[in-house]
C-alpha cells in the first residue's frame, strides 16, 4: 500500500506517475498473459504479461521491451521490492540510460526465511545487477 500512497501522492503534487508491475493476479482475479494499462486515481499502472509464476516470483518477458522503450523517458526509477526479474532489468535499462534510480528492498534485502538457497542464487546472478 506504500507504493500506492506514494504514487497518488505524487499524482496530486502534479508529476507525471507510471507504475509498472507484474500481472500476476488481474483486477478480475485471473493472471493476464498479455501486458496491459490501465488507469488508477490518475496514475498509470502497465501490468506486464505473466507467462509463469511461481510463489512470489513471475516471469515477464515483456520487461525487457518495456524498459528499453520506455525508461529512458523518466526522470527517476523507484524500484519495490527484490526477487523478481522485473527490478533487475528495469535497473539495467535505467544504468544504460543514464536515469538515476531507487532500490527499496522492503525488508528482503537480508535473506532470512524460506526458500534461502534460492535467494542467495538470486543474490548471485539478478541482485547485483541492482547495485545495492
């Protein structure tokens, strides 16, 4: 719900606000394939295609066309949470552009509980792309 306040928030201070996000879960309750937006209380939300999702990880392989289209528009890139694909390739095409970027891990940047051979994997190979 912060990335939601923060959103509207700066919404209503007159900036300019996309948010992108995985669609795992559509508003009807089913996951979308195809990459999709929308608008939300004044803010534009882009829910890329989910081809797989598996607990909280998805793959979205439109990620890559999106940031390489559309990131070098923003004048900034506030990145949510970690282990995803998502953060990591929104964070290269931000590197690439030269728009400066925000990594707010959300309280996952410490592996701690379930599933942490998989997180220090991620770690390995995807979070270090984010230059944390």
């Amino acid at each position: 719900m912060e990335a939601v306040a923060l959103a509207e928030g700066l919404h209503r201070l007159g900036h300019d606000v996309e948010v992108v996000t995985s669609s795992v879960i559509k508003r009807d309750g089913y996951p979308a394939l195809h990459t999709y937006s929308d608008c939300i209380n004044g803010v534009r939300v882009t829910y890329l295609g989910t081809w797989l999702n598996l607990r909280h990880v998805s793959l979205n392989p439109s990620v890559l066309p999106f940031a390489f289209s559309k990131v070098s528009q923003f004048d900034a890139v506030h990145i949510i949470g970690l282990y995803d694909v998502l953060g990591p390739a929104v964070a290269f095409a931000a590197r690439r552009a030269g728009v400066p970027y925000a990594v707010e891990p959300s309280g996952m940047l410490i592996p701690i509980v379930r599933s942490l051979r998989l997180k220090r994997l991620y770690h390995g190979i995807l979070g270090r792309s984010c230059k944390i």
